[in-house]
C-alpha cells in the first residue's frame, strides 16, 4: 500500500460529492472533481464561484460538509495534518507575513512538515530552501526582512515556501497576484517546469488567456458548480465565455503557441456602427459582419 506520507509522484486527487459550507452560506452542494495527475490544473469562473473554497477542501483548509476528499483513494480525512503538508503544499490568497522574519527563515518553514523530534535541520533542507529561493530569483534577497519587500517580491517569497515543503501536490490560489507581466510568467514557467517534472498542480487562476497557455487542463465553475472541464483546446470556446463569464469574445489561436486566446468584443464599438449606419439610412450591418 502507498505510505500516505509518501505517495508517488502525480498523486491521484479527487473530491466526491462536496458540500461546501461557512456559517453564512452554502458554497457548493455535490461538487465532484477528479485532477489529472502530473497535470496542470487550472480553474477558473467569475469571482464568488467558490474556486478557492474548493482549492481549501482540497487541501483539507476547510472540512466539506458531506462528501469526501481522497488522495490516492485516502480519505484526508483520516489523515494526520503533517501527513498532508508533505504530500499537499498550498499557497493561499494573501497570506499573513510573520513580523520581523527574514526571507530565508520564511522559506524554511516549508520544511517543517520534514522535521521531527528525530530528525531535526539537515543539509537537505538547506539545500531544499536554496534551491526554492533561486527557482524564483529571490536568493540574492535571503537574508533581507520580508516587510521590506515589494508585494510581488513577497509573492515570489511565499511561492518559495512552498516549493521548500517539496511535495508531489501544490495547490496555488492565485499565484500571479501582485506580480508585473514579466514575473507572471516566470512563475508560470515555473509551474509548467514542474508539472512536467512529475508533480500534479491545481491553481486557481483570473486570467484567462494565461490560464490557455499554460494549463494541461481546465476546470470552469459558476455558482458552485463545475460547469465544464477539459484541455484548453476543448474548453476554450466563444460559448463557455458566454454562459460562465457573461463575456462576448472572439476566441482565435495564439500565434506564439497555437493554444486558445480571447479577444473580447467591442460591442460599444459595433453598436456605435450600427447606430451611425442606420442614422444614414442604412440598414444594420448583420451580426457576421460586425466579427
């Protein structure tokens, strides 16, 4: 049987029947999803969906009210919290910076799940928080407070930390916050590197052609429920805009990677033709033309 501690890289996840609940709301009722392993997972729908309430019960962050998570067919239910930290790393939205601490020693609280009355800070964890440092260009920033830092710098930081805590499953909900275009997609880089390294991703992610791009697979939720799930190729289409984003939008291929990008209506503007065009006394342009 697999050591839950341990499990083989591309780890198997699947939720089952979730309900997902906080005191003042129901978020999602019989939400089933099963990731693709060594896959990059990304989900995506319009904000209040319950992505990243879907991305805290993954990481047993949150307790479904029925249903179940399951981890190579385990429940994480039954599982010890330092059993999951090291299968499962989770970068949450906007965690809370400890005060006074230096960028190393942040990083290196993702060795903790590792630690032990027995087995206490070794070389490899050492060589396991300079390696997560330099993956996102922050080494030469290791001895510096975190408050000093920029947001995106604090980011980039955070993302170290979890790369640190070395598991076959991370979990990232929003990971781009705060970063300019250029550190977007080195993180993304990133997550493609190990994804195809072996280590199953999920992030949650707003940018949609961002989310083409980069994902193996991709996951759409409105209202709680996953509406649609696929490689990019197959989800990405002008009608899922429509009925999950409310968004009108051209869908053609991206000329650097071929993949889905979307290019949103200017219905102002088409509706600005339309109304100069029948002033004029033409008839309204049809709806092809507008294209």
């Amino acid at each position: 049987m697999t050591n839950p501690a341990n499990p083989a890289q591309g780890s198997r996840l699947t939720a089952e029947a979730l309900t997902l609940a906080y005191p003042s709301a129901t978020i999602a009722t019989d939400l089933s999803l099963d990731i693709e392993p060594n896959g990059f997972t990304v989900i995506i729908g319009p904000n209040g969906c319950g992505k990243s309430t879907l991305l805290r019960a993954l990481s047993r962050m949150i307790r479904p009210v029925s249903g179940q998570v399951t981890l190579e067919g385990l429940d994480l239910a039954g599982m010890r919290p330092k059993e999951i930290a090291r299968t499962i790393a989770t970068l949450t939205q906007s965690p809370v910076t400890p005060s006074a601490i230096t960028v190393a020693d942040l990083v290196a609280r993702g060795r903790n799940p590792h630690q032990s009355i027995f087995k206490q800070w070794s070389p490899s964890d050492e060589a396991a928080v300079t390696g997560a440092l330099a993956e996102v260009s922050m080494l030469e920033h290791a001895d510096r407070l975190v408050e000093e830092l920029s947001g995106g710098q604090r980011q980039r930081v955070w993302i170290a930390m979890a790369l640190a805590q070395d598991t076959p499953v991370l979990l990232l909900d929003e990971p781009t916050t705060y970063l300019d275009i250029a550190h977007q997609i080195d993180v993304l880089d990133l997550c493609s590197r190990l994804h195809e390294s072996g280590r199953t991703l999920v992030a949650v992610l707003h940018d949609l052609n961002l989310a083409a791009r980069y994902a193996t697979h991709i996951v759409a939720m409105r209202d709680g429920a996953v509406v649609a799930h696929g490689t990019p190729d197959e989800l990405i289409t002008p009608e899922l805009l429509r009925d999950v984003f409310d968004l009108e939008a051209l869908v053609i291929a991206d000329p650097e990677t071929g993949r889905p990008l979307i290019v949103p209506r200017d219905l102002r503007a088409a509706a600005d033709r339309t109304t100069t065009s029948t002033a004029e006394g033409q008839a309204p342009m049809a709806e092809e033309e507008l294209v």
